[in-house]
C-alpha cells in the first residue's frame, strides 16, 4: 500500500454517500453470521470515516432493521476502503481469534482531525473496537487467550499541491496483493491535513505476514512511484496487545 498522503482524491469523496435499505436478519445473531459486502456503502469516505464496513455485522446493526431474505456473507469480510472481492479478507484463511479482531475492527474511525500527528491509541475509538470484540467472544463462547498483533503506521507529508491521481491504483494493487499474501485484517488510510500532513495503518496477523504481502510486484511499483514525494516520513512498527479475556489492552513498540 502506498503512503497515505499519496492517494488520489476519490471520485466520489465529496459526493454523496450510497444510502442501502438496512437488513433484518433471519439467521441466528452469533459471531459467525455476517451480511454480504454488497450491502455495504461503498463510498470511500463513509468506509474511512463511518465505519460503513461494520454494516456487515448483524449484531452491530440489529436495532430497526428490515429486510425480505437471507444476504448471509459466505464468510468475505471488508477490511479495508476497497469492497470489490478481490480486496476482501476470507475469513477461513485465519484463526479464530483473528477473524473475531478482524470482524471487531469494522467499526474502526477515527476519533479527531488530528490523527497524522496525534498519538496512534488516542486517535481512534479502540473502546468500541474492544467493546465489539468482547461482545463476539460472550456470543461466540469462546476463550480469548492473550495474543499480539503487528501494526504499521506510516506518518507522511507531501506537499498540498502534489499530484496524486496517478498513484491510486497502485495502491489498489498493492492492497490485492497483500490480501492474496494473507493475514492483513484491517488497512486504513486518512486524507491529508492542510499541510499535507497524513497517515496510513496496516494491523497484521503477524509481522511474517507483513513481511510477504510488502513484495509484490504492485507494492515495489508503488513505492518506486512515490519515490522523492515526501517532504517527510515516519514509520512506526507497534506491537497490538490483547490481554486474556480482553481485560485489557496496550500498545507497545515492536522489537525483534
């Protein structure tokens, strides 16, 4: 995935946002049952910032929901801006407790304006990621044993006036890869700040499978586009801590 001040602005960004008729939903309301990604708001900024991609989960969006039949999902969940199939996580190539994250992580936003700059756990609403993740778990039966995940976040900034168009779907490649590489369960970009300033985050299964989706033929090209774009970048590499039974969390730096 590219830089997160290296999109293009999305077509639709300033449009307005797709409206779907909401669902009820007459399978049973556990862990496993999800609604199918084409009832999702495909507009990039609701996904960004309205964590449209929580659509998918019933027990989430029970409340005032009608709907004729069954859209149960075969188990493609949206991870990430992008809802084609080709960017969705298959919920059956990772463990238990990774989809139970990655379905927890749809409801991920952020919580202020400042986020480039701000601290990674105080800008987004990790409370009701946590609150989701724990109400799947109590449905679901299951023992969450303590367990760490690996996140990328990429600081950015490029000039306002830097020409970003040609650079979004080579992000879109990138991103296909990585999810053809497996293990990404969440990928979220911001919109640059009036200084151009941004950020971008990835949260993996493990930082092995960070390691393989970043070699793709798509990601080398994107890089090598963004190259000498930046007036400034920093990467940080965190380790997503859990605890047993998700009474707590932390977030810790990531040593080898």
């Amino acid at each position: 995935m590219l830089s997160p001040n290296l999109r293009p602005v999305p077509a639709d960004s300033d449009g307005a946002l797709v409206h779907v008729s909401p669902l009820s939903y007459s399978f049973p309301l556990n862990s496993s049952a999800l609604i199918d990604h084409h009832f999702v708001n495909s507009s990039i900024k609701a996904l960004k910032f309205d964590a449209a991609a929580s659509f998918q989960l019933p027990h989430v969006h029970k409340d005032g929901c009608e709907h004729n039949g069954t859209e149960e999902s075969p188990g493609l969940l949206v991870v990430s801006p992008y809802v084609s199939q080709a960017h969705l996580l298959d919920l059956s190539t990772v463990s238990r407790p990774s989809q139970l994250f990655a379905k927890a992580l749809t409801v991920m936003k952020p919580v202020h304006d400042g986020y480039a700059t701000a601290s990674y756990t105080e800008s987004f609403n990790w409370g009701d990621i946590m609150g989701v993740l724990e109400d799947l778990v109590k449905v679901d039966e299951f023992h969450w044993r303590e367990l760490a995940f690996y996140v990328i976040v990429f600081r950015s900034q490029v000039s306002p006036a830097t020409d970003r168009s040609h650079l979004g779907a080579l992000d879109a490649q990138s991103h296909a890869e990585a999810m053809i590489s497996g293990g990404l369960l969440k990928y979220w970009f911001g919109e640059p700040d009036i200084d151009g300033r941004n950020l971008a985050t990835c949260i993996w299964r493990s930082r092995e499978d960070a390691k393989a989706g970043g070699t793709g033929a798509g990601h080398v090209l994107a890089m090598r586009a963004a190259k000498g774009l930046y007036i400034e970048y920093k990467v940080e590499r965190l380790r997503f801590i859990i605890s047993q039974e998700i009474r707590d969390w932390r977030v810790e730096d990531w040593h080898d």
